[in-house]
C-alpha cells in the first residue's frame, strides 16, 4: 500500500513536471519566428557567362557565395553557366518568369525587350566605372533602373564592371577615318551601329568564335573586353594592332537580376544581406579588372611583342559625333528612354567637370615630366 502510494506520488510529480515543461515551451508566436529563421531558401542563377569565365563567369560565382556565406547559410545559391539551365540570350526571361530566382548578365543583352534598358550597363562615350557607380547610387540611376525592371517583375542590381574596354585588335593600322570604310569588325550594341555609320561594317559574334574568325580572315577585326580577358583568348596570335581607348565601352556594368516575387518572400535582412553581396562583387570585379589588366597588358606587350596604338584624335572625334547622335535617337524612342537619358545626361555634364579637376589633372600631374 505504501509502495504503491509512492508510486502515485511519483506519478503526479512526472505529471506536473510534464505540465511544468509545456509551460515554459515557446510561445506560437516564437515558434513561427523559429521557422522562419530556420528556413533556407535554395535559389538558381542562370548567367550569361561560360561557367567560370575569368571575371565575369568568376564574378557570379563569388557573389553566389558571398549570398550564402553572409546570410549564415540560409540562402544557398547554385549557379548555372550559359546553356547549361537556359541560353546566354534567355536569362532575363527565365528569372523574370520564376524558372531560376537569380541571373547575372548585362543590361544591353535585352534591349530587345525595351532599347532603354542599354542606358543601363554601357552607352558609347557614356561613363566611366566610378561614374556610373556614382549615377547609379546616388545621381537616380537605380530608382530609374528599378521603375524599369518592375515591370518584368525583376529587381535589378549593378554587380560588377569591367573597367574601360580596349578598342580591340586590327590587322590593320587606323590612321584616318578612311581606314573603317569597309572594315568588317565584331562589334555589338549601339557601338556597332557608331561603327555602321563610320563606314565600317559591324559583325555580332559570340567570344568563342572570334579567334577564328579573325585568323581566317572572315574578320578584319574584333573588340572584346580588355587585356586580362582579350590575353586568355590569344587574340595577339591572330590581329597584329592593339587599339585603346574602348570609345563604345567606357565602364560597362554587369547585372544581376533578382525575380521579384522571390526577393519580395525573403525576410528583409535576407533582402538587404542579397542586395549587399551585389554591391560588394560590384566593387571587387572592378578592383579584379584593374589589378588583372594591367598585369595582362605587359605580358602582351613584352612578351607577345603586341603593337599598341591609340586611335587618332579626328578618328575619336568623328566617332563621338555620330554617338551622340545614336544615342540621342536611342533617348527619343520613347519616354522612358527619354527620362532615363536626361537624368545621365545631366550627370555626365556635371561630373565632366569635376573629373577635369580632379581624376584627370590628377593623373596628369602624375606624370608630368
Ligand atoms: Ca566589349
């Protein structure tokens, strides 16, 4: 009897204990918190890239992993190289339609969904890198850039820059404006259409096919990026000039596009902690090109025996006239195009005159003999 009493007691003590416990578990309210925290979002990126291309293909790559290690994990981000998910040409629409939450690119592959949306990675004699960055960030250009892409349900981030481009390589000399006429020369975008009317004859080509287009002759010339990527392609093999600056690309910027239905369901340190890993590959692809090329440009010049030129003044001048005038019939489309240009326009006016001032008398003084 006795025993038994115990063993009631003991019992009711467990039974209280258990009351007790349930007690102190988290609140519904925690629980939700609890899930949410826990939760990981596993996202695709589909670029426009070969997988680990150097720069661009690496580029993406970084910032899929700088996603995952700043959220602690709880954003995992696979990426995909061109044709592996979707073609280079379809990544806009596979993110804009939900087929990956991710896509690292450049704005001017889509001007054939909106030609206004060029403004936004490169137009000839446009900005350089640290001016567009400034434009971007803090001259309107990203509110415009966001208004723009809303309507494809995307959010876009700038998130990388190669830099000023080269002109690209010849294998013949341009002394005079003369020397276009008729020269057939990969060159895409609006700087293909400059081109066109310079006399020239622009070619559209992917990367691949370049090296032998120019070594069969079916190519006078080409432009690609500059000498840490145009050194990997062995370009110097094949075209005997190396022609500088890169007039049609002065500092283009690299995208990356976010399905906004996706980045709208994350928590919104995840959103900031997203849009913050943008910023940084956009920054460290810049300082990646700056570092690279000009190791790249010595190696081509002293041991490829490359042949530098620069483009003459009147060549520079002719090139630029009739950029303007692209450019302009570019902003005339539509309004879109016409608010987004008066908005860069503006700001090139503006730090045209600081950069006389300040970069340029700068760079001169360093030089100054
Ligand atoms: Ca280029």
């Amino acid at each position: 009897m006795k025993k038994n009493k115990h063993v009631i007691t003991g019992l009711l003590l467990l039974l209280s204990m258990a009351v007790v416990i349930s007690g102190c578990s988290p609140k519904e309210g925690d629980s939700k918190q609890k899930a949410v925290i826990e939760k990981v979002y596993h996202w695709k990126m589909v670029t426009t890239w070969p997988k680990n291309f150097p720069g661009l293909g690496t580029g993406a790559n970084n910032l899929a992993s700088l996603i995952d290690k700043m959220s602690g994990g709880r954003i995992k981000v696979k990426v995909y190289g061109a044709k592996e998910l979707v073609p280079a040409f379809e990544v806009f629409d596979a993110v804009s339609r939900g087929t990956a939450e991710m896509g690292h690119g450049a704005a001017y592959y889509w001007k054939g969904k909106n030609e206004a949306i060029q403004f936004f990675s490169t137009i000839p004699f446009g900005l350089t890198a640290d001016e567009m960055n400034g434009w971007l960030y803090h001259g309107g250009g990203l509110k415009l850039w966001r208004e723009v892409y809303a309507q494809y349900n995307l959010v876009p981030a700038a998130a990388g820059n190669t830099g000023v481009q080269m002109g690209g390589w010849f294998n013949r000399e341009i002394k005079s404006l003369a020397d276009i006429k008729g020269l057939k020369m990969r060159i895409p975008g609006l700087g293909g259409e400059v081109f066109k009317r310079a006399g020239g004859t622009p070619v559209n080509l992917p990367g691949g096919e370049l090296y032998t287009a120019l070594q069969t002759g079916a190519l006078d010339a080409t432009e690609w990026v500059g000498p840490y990527n145009d050194l990997a392609f062995g370009f110097y093999k094949v075209a005997k000039y190396y022609y500088y600056p890169g007039w049609h690309e002065p500092g283009t910027t690299l995208e990356a596009i976010i399905n906004k239905k996706a980045f709208d369901a994350l928590p919104a340190d995840l959103q900031e902690i997203v849009l913050a890993a943008c910023k940084i590959v956009n920054q460290d692809m810049l300082a990646e090109y700056m570092a690279r090329n000009n190791a790249a440009l010595e190696t081509l010049i002293n041991e490829h025996h490359v042949q530098l030129r620069a483009f003459p003044d009147d060549v520079l001048k002719e090139l630029r006239r009739i950029s303007d005038e692209v450019v302009e019939e570019l902003a005339n489309k539509d309004d879109t195009a016409k608010r987004i240009y008066a908005s860069l326009k503006k700001y090139r006016e503006q730090v045209t005159a600081w950069d006389e001032i300040s970069e340029r008398a700068f760079l001169r003084a360093r030089t100054i003999k």
